[in-house]
C-alpha cells in the first residue's frame, strides 16, 4: 500500500517537548513525517539565535533520545522566501511528496489549503510554557528553561554557549536603539 507521508514545519528556535510530542503524534496518523525546519537562513537574532544545523542536531539526537524509528521521518532545513503565493511550491521542491498538513501556523495552514492540500490542527501541548518565545525568555532571565525542552537541546545549548550568544545578542540589540 501507498505509503501517507505528511509534513511539519517549525522555526523550532529552539526545539522544545511540544516539538516532539506533536511529531510523535502525527507518526499515528501517517506513515512518514517530512519535518521541516523554517527560517534556515536566520541566526543570531533575538527570535531566531539558533542556526539551522544546530536546529537539525537538536532535532536528530532528540529523536534518537525518544525511540522514534529514524527510517519515518525526514529533517529538512527550509529558507524562506519573500513570496507567499509561490512558498508552497518552494517546499514541494525541497521535500519528499506529501500530501497531509500539520500545523497551527493559521499563514502557513490558508497557504497549502490554497493549493488543494489536506491541512490539520495538531493538538496544543502546554502552549503557556511549551513555546520557543517563553524558552528564550526563561533562558534570558535565568529561569528554569531546560524543564521545557529535550535533553538534546539542553546539550546543543551548552556545546554552542547558546544563553550567553542569546544574552550577548539582547544587550547588543538594546544598545543599538539609540542609532
Ligand atoms: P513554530 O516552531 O512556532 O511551530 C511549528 C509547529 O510546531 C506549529 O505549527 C505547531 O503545530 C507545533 N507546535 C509548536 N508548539 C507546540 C506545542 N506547545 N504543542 C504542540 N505543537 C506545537 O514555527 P512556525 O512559526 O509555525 O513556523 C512556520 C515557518 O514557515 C516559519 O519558519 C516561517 O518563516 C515559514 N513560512 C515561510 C513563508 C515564506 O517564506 N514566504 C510563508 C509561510 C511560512
């Protein structure tokens, strides 16, 4: 039989345990997931400090961390562009086919419905706490961040100084308001 293959994209700055929970979820309803991982041009930003190879090792060792069979899915870091009519054929290009949506995202969902794509909602884990906006947050004040996230993450962070880039990038953006 066919196989259903279905795609997630998420600028996962950085992955967090709703990243994984939904991922783990949407393989019971489809055979392959294509996961992709949006904004791969941006880093060193306040919303966006992580690259996406350090994204993509999040991810893999994530995966790994949480016994999901590595032959389901596929990690593909994913540019953006600056035309929303022609993004999805952008995405069809640099993925495996697929025809099932996943996402929250309402811009991303009215895009491939647009182009006769099967879009569903995928449940909200703890979205108060599990969202890379309140992760950064807690990682610029101090809190407990890594509560949130995968043990992977937690390792990539370390490895890459990833608080002190994001505090380094807070001050520097402060500082530039006066220009
Ligand atoms: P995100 O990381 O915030 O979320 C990705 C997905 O993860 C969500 O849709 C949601 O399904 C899931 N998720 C997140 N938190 C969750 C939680 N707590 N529980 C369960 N699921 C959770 O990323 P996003 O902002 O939706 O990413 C969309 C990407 O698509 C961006 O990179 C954006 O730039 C890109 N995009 C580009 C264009 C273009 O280039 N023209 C157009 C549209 C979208």
């Amino acid at each position: 039989m066919e196989k259903v293959r279905g795609i997630l994209i998420g600028r996962m700055q950085p992955v967090h345990n709703g990243h994984i929970e939904v991922i783990k979820k949407t393989l019971e309803e489809v055979d392959e997931i294509v996961i992709g991982i949006g904004s791969a041009q941006k880093s060193h930003e306040l919303k966006d400090p992580f690259t996406a190879g350090e994204r993509v090792v999040m991810l893999t060792q994530a995966l790994i961390e949480n016994n999901i069979d590595p032959g389901s899915y596929y990690i593909i870091p994913m540019e953006d562009i600056n035309f929303n009519a022609i993004w999805v054929a952008h995405v069809k290009m640099m993925t495996p086919p697929f025809s099932v949506v996943y996402s929250g995202n309402s811009l991303v969902k009215q895009l491939f419905y647009e182009e006769g794509f099967e879009v569903r909602n995928p449940p909200l884990y703890d979205r108060m706490n599990l969202s890379g906006t309140e992760i950064r947050r807690r990682m610029l004040e101090d809190e407990n961040w890594q509560e949130l996230v995968p043990q992977a993450t937690i390792d990539v962070i370390e490895e890459i100084n990833g608080v002190e880039r994001l505090k380094n990038l807070a001050i520097k953006e402060i500082s530039e308001i006066g220009d």
